[in-house]
C-alpha cells in the first residue's frame, strides 16, 4: 500500500521519536559506540530543548526496555510522587475540589532526570558529558523553534505578561512571541545542565560516579534548593482562577527515587506484549487485548467500520475498569491478575453489539463493590473549565483537534545493533503548565492533576503517591523473541492509538510505517485524566480519511461522532527487529516532525 515515506530499514541501528533533531542526536550516539539506552536518554534530553510545549527537565518519565545481556525485559519507573504535603485535607482547607490542571499546587516529584541517570548509569556506555551535550548545545547556541511552540506561546501571551513574568521573561524576548523556525536559546536551561555536569566530573570518579554526581545535584543539590525555594515564595496563577504557593520541598526530592518493576504482561495469539503496571495506564491496553482476543480481527478490514468499532467499544470497557481500579499498588490493592484473565476478559467482550455503548461499565470484582460505587458516585464529568488566561490540563493533540490547536506529549524508540531495545515517553514540564524557575530556565510540573480529591478511590490523593499517569510506552515479543518496541503521545489516548497500530502489524501484516499511516481513531467516553476530566459519552473521533462510507456506518452503530480532519490524531513511532537480521523504524506524518533513522 501506498505511504508517506518509507519504513526505514537497517542492521547497525534504528532511532526513532517525535521531533527530527532527537532523532539524529539518538542515531549520533549509536555511532559514538553508545547503546541504546545512551541513544534513548541523550534524545530525551533533546526533545525538553525542541519540545518545551510538551516535555520538559522538570517532568516525569515511564520506560519499557529489554537488555540483551539479561535478556529480560524491565520497566523503569521515574514517576515522581506527590509531596509530603499534599494531602486532600490541604487542598479542600483551600476551598478546593479538584486539583489545579496548571500552576504550582499540581506540582509532584520530577521524576524524569533521576530515572535517565539511572538507565545510565547502570546500562549505559557513553559518559555523562556525551549524552548531554547535544542538548546544552541546543540549549545555549539555538535551536529552531518549531511554528507550534510559537503558536502556543502566542495563545499565553497574555498570562506570561500579566501572572507569570518570569516565563515572559524567557518565552517573551523583547516582550515578543518567537518567530517560527528562527534560532531560540534558553540560556539559563544551558546553564543548568552545564552546572550539573561541571559537578558531576567534579567527583573525579568513573562515569557511574559522575552519574550519581548528577544526580545528586538534581535531587540533593541546588536544583532540588531552588525549586524548594521557588515554591515556598511564588504565588501563581492556575486553573482554579486563584493563585497558590507550591507544596513540594526539597527533602520531598531527596526522599525519592526512581526503581526497577516487572512489568505486566499477557499473551495474544502468539505475542507477548509488556507494560507498565497499575500505576499507569499500560494494563487498558493488554485488557483490550484480551477482551479482543475471542474476536476475529483479523477478518475486519485494518481501517474497516467493524474493526472501528469492536476496538473502540473494547476500549472502553477497559477504561472503564482504569477508573475503578487503577492506582499505586504502593498504595491500593489492584486486582490485577483478574482484570486480565481469561475468564474476565470473556465477560467483558460479552458486553460488546452492534451498537456503540454510551454508558461507564466497570466490571464488578467480589471485594471491591464499595469502591467501584464510590467511583461511580463521584465522577465529575462535565461542564467544567478553568480561569480565563490560565492554561489547563495536558497539552494532547485529541483535545485539540476540534478547536484546531495541535500537541501532545514526546516518544522515543531505539534499537541497536547489540539487541538491545527501548520504548520511553517522557512528558511533564511543559511551559504551560507552571512559570519558569529564573534561576533554572525550565518550570515544574502538574502532574498531581490526575488525583481525585475523593477519599477512598483508587486515585485518591495521598503524601508520596504516584499519580495514575497515562504515560504508556509498550515492548512486544513474538514468538517468545523481543520483536517491538512502540509509542506515542496523546494523554488517554496512547493506548487507543497504539492500539490500532499494533493489530494492524499482527493481524493484516502491515509493516510499521503502513500501520502508522493508515486513519487513526479514539474515544473519551469515559472520564478523563487531565483537569478539568471532562468525559463524553458514545464520542469516537475519527479522522476523516476513513472515508464517508465507513463513518456513515460507524454513525449508524451509535457512535457519536467527531470527525477530524485527515493526518490529525495521532503521533506514533515504532521501531522492529527481525528474524532476517534487519531493523526496521517508523514515524508519523502527522505534525510533520516525527522521524525515523537508521543503519
């Protein structure tokens, strides 16, 4: 079939993400005799430089990857946690019912440079100074700043002007928005990372050393003094309408740290495919697999109304359970060896017509009837919007797509010639979400946005728990071999176009790039994770390529539709390796950003 570009094929290597320039710096770093988590790690740091709309050195970061050497796949875990302080009680003492999408209150643990340094150091071959480098030279010599960093600087103009002056002072030079594709430097962010590396090599050890050095620097040195100190004296404007002082504190950062997990795991029709656990929401994705299990996929057509359609209401019974179940195993009890059996999965495809549901159905576990009656009880699901000027929720392309606004979060996927591989999806910090810390040149997160201010749910807001994150990057074997590694920005919507994919490259034998390409899809009928976690019974987004026929068909099932405009949702990227000894890599077209490369 036809496509945009060609899958890139290889033996040396395969790097691929959502902006071009991560993409080469993680191809530079295979070349400078780097692995692939040297690759994965420098281009992360790449995208907090191309993509500060949507990721940046304050945020969080899940990674899935597979060491050849011990031939396991593991899932590192650099989600920060809620501070000491941040209980329910604090925030309902400040007349508040929902956590602020944007602004300080929001801010938890930034987990994302202590879970690179740890891949690092402990899997790494490159030193420290090499994978930071590119950045800090984007950093301080310019970049090219991409027209939709513009636009939405422009779109904060009058909020970076009038309450958060110190991101006006950085993103408003001259008191002008930047212009597109012009060089833009963040001096202070340079300075940062030049800092920490100067303190790092001042260790004098080997490169582990120097890595632990770095780290240090971040969460036991001066970045984790300043964002301590920048809490405790900023009062800013959030999504509330009102303006608050942050609750995280330095020993908050030096009490974290980031950690190894198995990750959770099922197998469908010969792969076994690998996420993140309870904690996120990578088991959505491997219940729809086995709720999709017992029906023949492979007989629908890969951009078919029938295939539309059982996915999407399969979707959303797994989502559905996210809801009621999902959270910090740390801190609630999971049932997920039940979510994703045989038996379950069979009672929940039995849900499934010929007509799209326009209700939440979480299925019912002995144990957890209360729960699941709190969850149902409490839902805001509606008609709710933040302060006019104050920027809210997660910058996700499917939120956007209506109002013609485009982005969403970062992802990564490196293969190298050793065997190794990696998937990660960085995201947080982005320069909407809270001002700028002067001194560092980057501001913090608001990840805290996805708790409930609800006693007793799953997600419920406590001291030094991880938020439900919808970060989800996915590893795939086939045939018991490491096969593929994958991902995509897109907030609630990372599984649902992942999912497309991944069925379409098993069940139709596309390649990665015909996969990609092919008309994306996803629903939000069910409540959302970002501020102010609107949902949208019976709603299916799809864009418009499909063809008039099949969203007559799919309207006619129930759906209620929107229809988005072709090469609009979605920003996967996948990378493969095969039995034949090639590599294979694909990125989207859509956005006009995402590459792949390889050798």
């Amino acid at each position: 079939m036809f496509t945009t570009r060609p899958e890139i094929l290889g033996t040396f290597g395969v790097c691929t993400s959502t902006h071009w320039l991560a993409t080469a710096t993680g191809m530079a770093m295979l070349e400078k005799g780097g692995n692939a988590f040297d690759a994965c790690a420098a281009a992360a740091f790449v995208l907090q430089v191309v993509e500060p709309h949507l990721v940046g050195p304050a945020g969080d970061m899940p990674a899935l990857f597979y060491s050849a050497k011990s031939r396991k796949v593991e899932v590192i875990c650099a989600q920060g946690p809620a501070p000491q302080a941040a209980t329910i009680a604090a925030f309902k003492g400040l007349g508040l019912d929902m956590v602020p999408g944007s602004g300080l209150l929001a801010t938890v643990v930034p987990g994302a440079f202590g879970g690179w340094m740890t891949l690092l150091r402990d899997h790494g071959l490159l030193s420290l100074r090499e994978v930071l480098e590119p950045a800090i030279g984007y950093f301080e010599n310019g970049h090219p700043m991409l027209p939709r960093v513009c636009d939405t600087i422009a779109g904060l103009t009058e909020l970076f002007t009038n309450d958060w002056p110190t991101s006006g002072e950085l993103y408003l030079p001259g008191g002008q928005v930047p212009q597109p594709r012009k060089l833009f430097r963040n001096q202070a962010a340079a300075d940062t990372y030049k800092r920490i590396l100067s303190e790092a090599e001042a260790t004098g050890g080997d490169r582990q050393t120097q890595i632990q050095g770095a780290y240090d620097a971040w969460y036991k040195g001066f970045v984790a003094e300043a964002m301590d100190a920048f809490c405790r004296t900023t009062e800013a404007l959030d999504s509330s309408g009102r303006r608050h002082k942050g609750l995280l504190r330095a020993d908050d950062m030096a009490r974290w740290t980031p950690g190894y997990e198995t990750p959770a795991s099922v197998n469908y029709h010969g792969w076994e495919v690998f996420k993140i656990g309870a904690w996120g929401q990578g088991p959505v994705f491997l219940q729809t697999l086995k709720i999709l299990e017992g029906i023949d996929i492979g007989a629908m057509g890969p951009a078919s109304p029938a295939f539309v359609h059982h996915v999407a209401e399969a979707l959303k019974l797994a989502f559905a359970d996210r809801e009621a179940y999902y959270g910090d195993p740390d801190f609630v009890r999971v049932p997920l060896a039940t979510l994703l059996s045989e038996d379950y999965a069979r009672g929940r495809r039995n849900l499934i017509s010929d007509r799209a549901s326009h209700e939440l159905r979480p299925g019912m576990i002995a144990g957890f009837e209360e729960q699941v009656g709190r969850m149902l009880a409490g839902l805001r699901v509606a008609g709710q919007s933040g302060a006019a000027g104050a920027t809210v929720g997660e910058p996700t392309m499917a939120s956007m797509v209506a109002a013609g606004r485009k982005g969403d979060t970062v992802h990564i996927d490196v293969i190298d010639r050793w065997g190794n591989m990696i998937a990660a999806t960085p995201s947080g910090g982005w320069l909407q979400s809270s001002p700028v810390i002067p001194e560092l040149g980057f501001p913090l997160n608001s990840r805290a946005q996805m708790f409930w201010l609800e006693e007793g749910l799953p997600s419920s807001l406590a001291p030094f728990k991880r938020p439900r994150t919808t970060l989800s990057p996915t590893i795939a074997f086939e045939n018991g071999e490491p096969r593929l590694a994958f991902g995509t920005p897109g907030g609630d919507q990372q599984e649902q176009w992942q999912m497309g994919m991944f069925l379409r490259r098993v069940h139709h034998g596309l390649n990665l790039q015909e996969a990609i390409d092919l008309p994306l899809f996803h629903t939000q009928a069910f409540p959302l994770s970002f501020y102010p976690r609107e949902m949208r019974p019976g709603h299916l987004a799809v864009e418009e390529s499909l063809g008039k026929a099949a969203l007559d068909d799919l309207a006619a099932r129930g759906h209620d539709l929107e229809i988005a405009p072709e090469w609009t949702i979605g920003r996967l990227t996948a990378a493969e390796t095969g039995d034949d000894g090639l590599l294979r890599a694909a990125a989207t077209p859509r956005l006009m950003q995402a590459y792949a490369a390889g050798r």
